[in-house]
C-alpha cells in the first residue's frame, strides 16, 4: 500500500470525482488484495494487478452511486458530496481542467478509465491490456479515437483558447 497507493487513490479520485468514495474504493482494493494475496500468479506485475481490481472497485461505486443517485428526490441532491476538487489539487488552470473532467465524464466509462491508465498512471497499452482485459490494440484505438473528441469538447467549453 506503501508504494502503491497513492497512484490507486489518484486513479480512483478521477475516475469517480469523489475523494471520500475514492477513499472507500482504495481500502476495498487494498482489503481485496490482501484476501487474495495467495491467488497472485504473478502473470502481470503487482502494480497491473491492484488497477484491475481498482478498475472493477470504481464500476462498482459507480453504479452503486448511480443508482443511489437516481432514487435521490430534489431536495436530497444538496448533500452528494461536490465532485470538485480541492483548491489544493486544481491545477493553475481551472478552467480547463473543469473542462476536461467534464468532458471526460462524457465519455463511456471503459474509455475513461483507458484514458486515466494511459495518462494518469502511464501505464503501457500492454498494461492495460491486462488491467481491462483487452487487447492492446483495442485500448491503443479507443484513447486515439478519444483524443480528437476531448479537444474538440475542451475548445468548445473554453472558448478555443487552449
């Protein structure tokens, strides 16, 4: 957890917009890799592993999330937690990193969790091959499809000015 964790909760964070869940999801990954330590055959490196289970952890949050969300009435929406982040963890340009995350929450969710892979955690399209349980090729076309879709989403929102 020492050498691992903070890259899991980073992934977790952006990938569910939420730090406190985010927090769940990281104990529930660590607590599942613990309990299945012995099982580890060592076919992917450790690292690759825990994002496997992180992957399937943050699904799991979100759906649960979603559908807690959508048997919230109006009233009750005022105490979702804000899915922004800290001032601390904004980067100088707040707008265009607001415009990203709502830009990538427009994506489906296996695109943005090959995105994150790929550009949070710089994991290699092999990598995730083994995290997403795909072929490298079809996570290596989805990001590249992504990409020209972002930017077009991000110049819209930010006026074009990158």
């Amino acid at each position: 957890m020492q050498r691992h964790g903070s890259s899991v909760f980073r992934y977790c964070r952006e990938a569910l917009r939420d730090a406190a869940l985010a927090e769940d999801v990281q104990q529930q990954v660590f607590i599942a890799a613990f309990h299945d330590l012995p099982k580890f055959t060592g076919r992917s490196s450790l690292r690759t592993w825990l994002f496997a289970i992180a992957r399937h952890r943050v699904l799991d949050a979100a759906k649960s999330r979603h559908r807690t969300r959508s048997h919230v009435d109006g009233d009750g929406a005022r105490d979702i937690p804000d899915p922004r982040p800290s001032p601390g963890e904004q980067i100088d340009d707040v707008r265009l990193h607001e415009a990203l995350v709502d830009c990538l929450q427009a994506l489906r969710p296996r695109v943005i969790t090959a995105i994150l892979l790929r550009f949070q955690q710089g994991f290699t399209f092999e990598d995730m091959a083994d995290v997403c349980h795909e072929k490298p090729g079809t996570l290596q076309a989805q990001v590249q499809r992504a990409m020209p879709v972002l930017r077009a989403c991000i110049e819209s929102r930010t006026g074009g000015t990158l």
